[in-house]
C-alpha cells in the first residue's frame, strides 16, 4: 500500500511535466510561425524594393537569410513539438494495451 502512495505522485509530476513541455513547445512553433510571416512580407517589400532600383542586392540577401534561418529553426520547434506530444502520451500510456 505505500508503495502505491510513493508512485502515484511520481506519476502525476511526469505527466504534468510532459504536458508543460508540450504547451511550451506548441507556443515556440506559434511563435516562429509568426515571425515567419513577418519575415515573409518583409521579404516582398525588399525584393520589390530591389527590383525597383530601390535596394541592394545586399539587403535582399540578408533577408533571404533570415527567412531561411526562421524555417530551419520553425522546422526544429515542430519536430520538438511532435517529439514532446509523443513523450506526453507515453506519460499517461496512450496507445499501450494493457495485455502482456
């Protein structure tokens, strides 16, 4: 009977830890998509900008840069994303059976 008291709180503590890591993961990717899309118009401002003899080649690239940079790091926060879910329900034991 102790036992079972000294487990349950564990138990709880992880569960509660992975659902917190998966919220914060969730609100890393919102917020790269966000900053994405900024990015993005900001891309389109530069690149007409440039095409109207308005802006460098340097300022574009610099862009490009950063757009690029963003994707890499919204495509990280997914992954980190999908990785944290998956540990969530290992964490409550979705998806095992309870026969041997």
């Amino acid at each position: 009977m102790s036992i079972t008291i000294l487990i349950y709180p564990s138990v709880e503590i992880s569960v509660r830890k992975a659902y917190m890591d998966m919220i914060d993961a969730y609100e890393s990717v919102v917020m790269l998509e966000q900053t994405e899309r900024q990015l993005q118009k900001a891309y389109d401002v530069t690149r007409v900008k440039y095409e109207n003899g308005l802006g460098t080649n340097i300022e574009l690239l610099e862009i490009v840069n950063q757009l690029k940079e963003i994707k890499l790091n919204k495509s990280k926060a997914q992954l980190g994303y999908n990785l944290a879910n998956k540990q969530f329900e290992i964490s409550y034991g979705v998806g095992l059976s309870s026969t041997p």
